[in-house]
C-alpha cells in the first residue's frame, strides 16, 4: 500500500517541487492551495503522470474549518496519512518597518504561517498516534518547512520571520511529544529559493549571490528543497527527529 503526503501550498513553488520529489518517492498526494480546482489541474495533472494518486484539498489553512473539511477528505479518499508537510506560507502583503507594522498584517502572517501550521499538525499528529496504536507497522513523519528567517532577521517583514521562529520551535515541541510513538518531525529551512514569492527581488539577489551572500554561487530552487524533504519522508534520517536542515547554499555558515 502506497504511503499518503499531505502538502501544504503544494500546487507551486517550493511545495510543487516537494510535491514531484514525493510523487517519485512512490507516494499518493493530497495537495492544499487555496487557489480553485480548475487553476491547478495542470500542476496535477503532471504528479499523477508517474503514477500517483492525487487528490486537491482547497483551503486557507488559517481557518479552523477548513483546516478540519481538508483532514477529513484525506480520510474519505485515502483512509490513512503517513507525512504532513507544512510548507504553505504568506509574506506580509506590504513589507513594512516594524516599528510601522500593523497588526493587521502580524496576524494575517502569524495565522498562517504559524497558527495554521501548528493547529494543522496537531490534528495529523492525533490521527497518526491513533493509526500507529491500531497498527504498530504504521510509519509517520511531519515536515516544517520554515526558512532561514527564522534566524536571520530583515526588520521589514517582521512578522514573517516570528513566524518562521515560532514554526522552528514548534518543530522541537511535536518532536519532544510524538517521541515515544516513534513519530519524528522535522525542519527543513530554505535559503534564497527562486520562487514566485521572490520574483519581484531577482535583481537584488543576483547581484548579492554574486558578491557572497552564499556560498555556493546560485539561487536555490524548488527542487533542491523537495530532494531534502523527500528524503526524510522516505525514513533516510530516522533517529534525527527534531533536527533543522539546512538548504541555503551556505548562507547561514558564520564566515569572516
């Protein structure tokens, strides 16, 4: 029996990439977005292309209920979840100062990139307990995708990178808590990944990749992140829990 993902925001950018590794890896999907059916039925069309079961779960995972309506269309359609990727994020909709920002747009980025997120793994999280009591051969995992914001501050989108900090200590928490049934759940934090959340600072970082800012001289792409992420969903790491990995080329390594 194939193995089932659950990718938030896996219809594009860094999720789709997630999406394709994952679809190779031999599992089925069910994709999140919030984008209607009809807009992604490409992106899906070419996931199922290898053979895998592909269902759309169309959501804000900031919402409550819609949070709840997608969990319970994985179990109508598939009966079982092994890996929930929470990769969806929001940038602030107008990056501003934080000693200008409003609350406004802390709470839109905080609910979705955190909130939905946490509240997100903690109903998979119960489901995959219950699926590993009723059959102890079950095998799980959750993957946070966060970001080098996590760490590394930009003063103009504060909220973002609280966000991403507090999903980076989520990950310990799950981790400390889902231990004893042998669920691990991870980090993985993208650096500069060349998305179409970025494409409007190309230039920007060109010229700073250019001159240094990472180590390895190029953009990161959606397809370096899915590699890492499918290998921990794949078992590749299986007494890491709670561990971060790193996919920025370099850029977080302290250097003189």
């Amino acid at each position: 029996m194939r193995k089932v993902a659950f990718i938030t925001g896996g219809s594009r950018g860094i999720g789709y990439g997630i999406a394709e590794h994952l679809a190779k890896a031999g599992f089925d999907l069910a994709i999140n977005g919030v984008r209607p059916k009809e807009a992604v039925e490409d992106a899906l069309a070419g996931l199922r292309e290898g053979g895998a079961d592909v269902i759309y779960c169309q959501g804000d995972i900031a919402s409550r209920d819609d949070r709840a309506r997608m969990m319970e269309q994985i179990k109508a359609h598939f009966g079982r979840l092994n890996v929930l990727v929470n990769n969806a994020g929001v940038a602030p909709k107008e990056r501003r100062d934080i000693l200008e920002a409003t609350e406004e747009s802390f709470e839109h980025v905080v609910g979705t990139n955190l909130q939905g997120a946490y509240f997100l793994t903690q109903a998979a999280a119960n489901w995959m307990v219950q699926q590993k009591t009723d059959s102890p051969e079950f095998t799980g995992s959750i993957i946070n995708v966060s970001s080098i914001s996590a760490t590394v501050i930009s003063v103009n989108r504060g909220e973002y990178c609280v966000a991403k900090a507090g999903l980076s200590m989520a990950t310990q928490l799950f981790a400390a808590r889902l231990g004893e049934f042998d669920i691990p759940v991870f980090e993985v934090r993208p650096g500069i990944i060349r998305t179409d959340m970025t494409s409007g600072v190309i230039g920007k970082y060109d010229k700073l990749i250019e001159e240094g800012l990472t180590v390895q001289k190029r953009w990161g792409f959606p397809d370096d992140v899915g590699r890492a992420v499918a290998a921990l969903a794949r078992g590749d790491f299986p007494y890491s829990t709670g561990q971060v990995i790193m996919v920025d080329g370099g850029l977080t390594l302290p250097r003189l």
